[in-house]
C-alpha cells in the first residue's frame, strides 16, 4: 500500500494553462475544492464572475478571479452568510457589490436551519455553520483551519459541545435522510475532528490512579470519548484511553492492571449497551486482602438511557458534567 501511495504516474500530470490565458472553471473548482456549479452560481447572484471569457463563451479566470474566490471561500467557511461574504470580497478587490452586473435569479427561500450547507442545523453559533459549509464542500483545509481556531478560542468543552457535536449530528441527519449521499461528509468531518481533539496539548498529568474510558463491545463511536480525553488532558488528569469496541475480556484486564479512579463506559445506541459489563465493571475490585480497592462507574452516552444499570453508577449528559464529575471541572 505505502509502495502504491508513493510511485510516480508513469505520464506527468497535465500542467495548468499559462497565467496569460486564464484558468478554466474546472482548475478553478479544483484548486478550491467547490463545484463548478457553485461558481457559476455565484457569479450568477453576487457576479463573482471571471474577467476574461475566451471568443466570448468560454470562461476564463485570472489570478485576481481566484483570489477573490478564495476570499470568498475563507469568508463563508467563518459562517459568512454567502451574500454578505460576496460583498466583502468585493469591496476588499475593489470592485464594489453594486457595480457587479447580475442576472436575474428566482427568488428562493432558505430552509430553516439550512445555513447554506443544506444540514438540519437549527439554532447553532455561526462557527458551527461555517464548519458544516466547509465540510459539506469537503474543503479539507477549511475544516481544519476552522476547528484549530475553535479549539483555541472557545476551549475543547465549548468548541465540542457548541460546534463539533452539533455539526456531526447535523451531518448523521442528514445521512439517514438523504440515503448514502453525505456518507462522504461525514467521514471528511469525523477524521478532522478526531485530529482536531488529538492535537489538543495536555498538561503533565498530576500523580494517582487514571480513568479509564473505553467503549463498550460492538460500539465503534469514538468521538465523544475523545473530546472526554482531550478535556481532561488539558486539564492534567492521568487517564488510559482504549478507544472503540473494547472486549469484555480485554477491559476486566484493564481495569484490574491499572486500577482506576474511575471507568467510563460509552454508549451510542441502546444495541451496544452491555448493562451486564458494567454490573461487572462496578463490582470488580483489586488489590490484597484487607486493601482492595474499586473505581467509580460512569455510562456514558445515549444507549445508556432506561432503567437496568447498577446502584450509585453516574450517567453524565454532557462532556462539561463529566469532567465534573471525574473533579476536573474547575481547572
């Protein structure tokens, strides 16, 4: 696979035409990573169009095209509303909105919660939008960029509570609504955010036992106990992380090697909720005779909910109440 990745393509690549004729619309929608349809779009509502068409037909894009477009590009990737962000754009490239030539489009009415990016969003801080757009146009880099800034001025509980989580539920309605279409936004969104909570630098862990967090058997969803990790590395809180789908095996070996503080158990979906496994988990003690020792029960997540779970085990709803409640709250 790696040998694969690395060759070379036995014939070069195409080179892009020379900066004096132009770019075409399809080296351009590449470059920034939208389809030719939104460009023509755009230059058909905000006259984001190219300066140069070739024997008055064939678009041509210059350098100064492009780099309005990409000024429009990093303006709605912020939450920019596109109208408001193809204005902008102008008056930065000089080149007034009002002066702009438009064709006549039909009036269209926005879909509540749409935001542009054709997600169920609902009410959410214009971050959120601006990253479900960049997702939905799969701009890597945008998405990136977008959850690097959140992360650095909202903080991990607030960009995972506000922007992050808000936008994969977004992008999983949709998915269950629109068929296999969006699948790819998803995976595109929950690789950079897993990323995203990974780079979070922790601080050097204080002394004592861990917490342990894993997801149960059969359960795959890792992000949330990600962003759990990353909360409290940040905040200097020993933990061991066993990511997804843990065998019961597996984690009662965990548990009694590294005796935690505390285990916490995530859930997505009442199918992978293994109440057995956590009676087991809350029972199990270790240590010598006359000294052994537990550690707290947290279950984690939406399969948890109902009845059938052990006496005095925790069932945090947010990550803010988790860290809580595992006493990293307040740092």
């Amino acid at each position: 696979m790696v040998s694969a990745m690395e060759s070379r393509p036995s014939h070069p690549a195409p080179a892009d035409p020379a900066p004096d004729a132009g770019l075409t619309t399809g080296t351009v929608a590449r470059r920034l990573g939208v389809s030719p349809t939104t460009l023509r779009s755009w230059d058909r509502r905000y006259g984001l169009g190219p300066a140069a068409r070739e024997d008055g037909r064939h678009r041509r894009w210059t350098p100064r095209d492009v780099a309005l477009l990409e000024e429009m590009c990093r303006l709605t990737a912020t939450g920019v509303p596109p109208g408001e962000a193809a204005r902008a754009a102008q008056r930065a490239f000089g080149h007034p909105a009002d002066a702009a030539p438009h064709l006549p489009v039909p009036p269209q009415t926005p879909r509540p919660g749409a935001a542009g990016s054709g997600l169920p969003l609902g009410t959410v801080r214009q971050e959120c939008r601006g990253l479900a757009r960049a997702a939905v146009r799969l701009d890597a880099p945008a998405v990136e960029a977008r959850l690097a800034l959140v992360v650095e001025r909202l903080g991990t509980v607030a960009a995972w509570e506000e922007v992050m989580a808000p936008a994969l539920r977004a992008v999983g309605r949709k998915w269950e609504t629109a068929g296999e279409r969006y699948v790819e936004v998803e995976h595109l969104l929950s690789w950079h955010v897993s990323s995203a909570l990974r780079r979070v630098p922790p601080v050097p862990a204080t002394t004592g036992p861990p917490v342990l967090l894993a997801c149960v058997p059969e359960e795959q969803h890792t992000l949330p106990v990600e962003a759990l990790a990353a909360g409290l590395g940040e905040r200097g809180v020993p933990l061991r992380m066993f990511g997804g789908a843990v065998p019961a095996g597996a984690l009662d070996d965990a548990v009694r090697r590294t005796g935690p503080a505390a285990v916490v158990l995530w859930s997505q979906s009442r199918d992978t909720a293994d109440r057995r496994l956590a009676r087991a988990v809350a029972g199990r003690a270790w240590g010598v005779k006359g000294a052994r020792g537990g550690a707290s029960l947290l279950l984690a997540g939406p399969g948890w909910a109902g009845g059938g779970t052990p006496g005095g085990v925790l069932r945090p709803r947010s990550l803010r109440e988790a860290l809580r409640v595992l006493g990293a709250g307040q740092k």
